[in-house]
C-alpha cells in the first residue's frame, strides 16, 4: 500500500469504525458482515491476527457472516491460473479450521454467483468512468502489476466489489486502509441506486467499513506480510516450516531484545507475533529474552506459533485429507450466497422497470 492510498477521509473513517466495532460489540446479531480474500495462497499469519480471528469471534457471537473468495479479483493479479482449485479449496479449508462455521456463515466464490456478477451492469451505469479513474487503489494496483495495458476487469474491480458487497445487503465490511477507495465507492453506488430507483423505501443499507485494530504484523523480512512476498508464514505451515521460516526472519545488530516498533521494526515484530500467539503484552515477550538475543527470541516465536497453531493445524490437516468435503461445503456456500443474490438481483430489476 502507498501513501496515496490514504485518503484524507481516513481519519474520520478511523473514528466511524471505532464507533461502529462498539455498536457490533453491542449487538453483534443485527449486523450483516462481508469479508473477503484473493485466492493468492494459504491463509498466513497476518490474516489470522488481523482478520480471522476476529470474524470467527464475531460469527459466534451470532454476526451474520459471508466469506467470499474473490477468485475474478484474483484475475487482476495474474492471469487464470491451472492451480487455482486448489488455491480455493485450500482456502475453505483454512477457513474451517480457525473456526469458520459453514452451518452459520455463507462462504462462496464470487465467479460462482451469477446474479452478483449480473449486479455488475446496473452498478456501472451508476459511475463514470473519471470517478474510477481517480481511485487511489486502482493506481496503485495498476503500478504494482509493472504492466500498462489495465484491463477492463482491472479498472471495474471496484464496481465489482460494490457488486460483491451489495448483493447480499452487507451492513459492515472489515477491510485494511488501502481498501477504503472500494468502500466508498460501494457506498456511493448504494445512496445512488436508492435516490434513483426507491427513495421512499431504500433497497440497499449503506455498508460501513470496520478497520482491524490489530497491530500489524510484517513479513519475516519487515515488509508487509504477503502471499506473493514469499515473507509469510502460512497458518498451515508444519511446525518445521515455521521453524525454518522464523530462522530466516531480518533482525538487528543489537543484542538486547527490545519491544520498539518504531526504532526496531523487524525484532518487534517478532515480539509481537509471540505475544500474539501467546495472548500477552509484547513488553513480556522482549523481558524474557532480553539478553538471550536473536536467537533465544526466534526459538520462543517458534515455539510460540507452533503451540497456538497445533489444533488448528491438525484440523486443517483433516480437512486438508478430504477434499469431497471441501468442495460440498463450498457448492453449499456457493448455492446460499446466489440465493441471497438473486432475490437482490430480482428487486433492483423490478425497481428499474426491467419486468415485462
Ligand atoms: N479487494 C479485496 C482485497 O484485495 C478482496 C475483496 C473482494 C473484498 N471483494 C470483497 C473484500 C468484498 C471485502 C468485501 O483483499
């Protein structure tokens, strides 16, 4: 994410969530949330830290939840690829593993759910194309692929998520800073449609973004944890990848083990992925290490993250082992969500005059 993707609304958006994660604290029933992921890779830490752990907290404290797998998004990255299946299965299988709820929660593939993708035509006669074109995000995007030509997927992916997210009438999204341009735009295709199309009686909620306010973890090199920087380590790692994954983490020259993100970011973050995993205060972490130095620190990250991840892990590998079950859950998620999408798909034709 590049500065540009900061929005000058940022900060109110910081408060609006703060505001909102105490309403859904409140009464975590009456909310609608959508997350979703790009089928890149496994599920790594800093997913589950920033996001998952979360949303299966709130799935059971009874938040109506919908996991989609952004499998067009993911298009936009690289073109289709042969091992994609596998990506997505191994997907539903991170997902129930930390705790995601198929009986409960909706997961699906947005490719699957053609009524979503028919929401995309209204949804694009509802913007210009200069108002897409000012999206920070899809600058971005554009600039990291190294590529000129932007596809017309690429330039439309924020209409198509406005497509994602309105289908199924979510209330609350939680998403990371870089993803608010999409917000906004979704909100601003929701207030549009209800202005043109029902004023009286509006069809769409305006959805609210809920920012993670989890501590951010970074690769094992300091930069952003990735699927596609390779600086990851995927919630399925066995307890020897994550070893080996930790032993290559960046660290300091200093000795003394420290929890200072600012002037240290690479050794405090390997502190705090302790602390996370241990459930502490990162100052505990740095404490018992102290002298111990890189090494002594990097055996406790490992130990730390092999502790927390063994039943997950070894209910991954489970499901991992039954690859029919995977897939049933998903078809299942798959026929949910178009269910949902179709009544959506249905009222937005009757209220533009579409039935003849
Ligand atoms: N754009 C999101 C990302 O890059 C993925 C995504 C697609 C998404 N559709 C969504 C997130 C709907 C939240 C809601 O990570």
């Amino acid at each position: 994410m590049s500065a540009s993707t900061i929005t000058p609304s940022a900060r109110t958006t910081r408060e609006q969530s703060a505001s909102l994660a105490e309403a859904v604290e409140r009464d975590p029933g009456t909310f609608r949330m959508l997350t979703g992921d790009r089928p890149t890779g496994p599920l790594h830490l800093g997913h589950y830290f920033g996001s998952l752990e979360n949303r299966v907290r709130l799935q059971d404290a009874g938040t109506d939840l919908l996991v989609l797998i952004a499998d067009y998004q993911a298009l936009t990255d690289r073109s289709a690829s042969a091992g994609l299946p596998e990506i997505v299965i191994g997907l539903v299988a991170d997902y129930l593993a930390v705790g995601i709820d198929p009986d409960r929660s909706i997961i699906f593939a947005h490719s699957q759910v053609e009524p979503l993708n028919q929401l995309l035509l209204p949804f694009l006669s509802l913007v210009s194309v200069a108002e897409i074109g000012r999206n920070p995000t899809v600058k971005d995007e554009v600039a990291a692929s190294g590529s000129t030509a932007i596809s017309g997927l690429m330039f439309t992916y924020p209409v198509h998520q406005a497509a994602d997210i309105l289908s199924c009438r979510a209330t609350v999204v939680p998403v990371g800073l870089d993803q608010l341009p999409h917000l906004e735009l979704t909100r601003t295709i929701a207030r549009r449609f209800n202005e043109r199309y029902c004023p009286d009686e509006p069809l769409f909620p305006v959805p609210q973004a809920l920012l993670g306010d989890a501590p951010l973890l970074l690769g094992t090199d300091g930069q952003k944890m990735s699927k596609s920087r390779g600086n990851s380590v995927p919630i399925r790692a066995t307890p020897d990848e994550t070893a080996r994954l930790i032993a290559r983490a960046k660290t300091d020259v200093e000795r003394v083990i420290s929890y200072e993100p600012e002037r240290r970011p690479e050794v405090s973050n390997l502190v705090l992925l302790a602390a996370l995993c241990r459930g502490c205060d990162p100052r505990q972490v740095a404490d018992e290490v102290a002298g111990g130095g890189a090494a002594v620190l990097k055996a406790a990250v490992t130990e730390a993250v092999n502790d927390r991840f063994a039943g997950i892990r070894a209910r991954r590998a489970e499901l991992a082992a039954d690859t029919g079950y995977l897939r049933s859950v998903l078809a299942a998620g798959n026929e949910r969500a178009r269910f949902v999408a179709s009544d959506t798909l249905r009222t937005v034709r009757e209220l533009m005059h579409q039935h003849y």
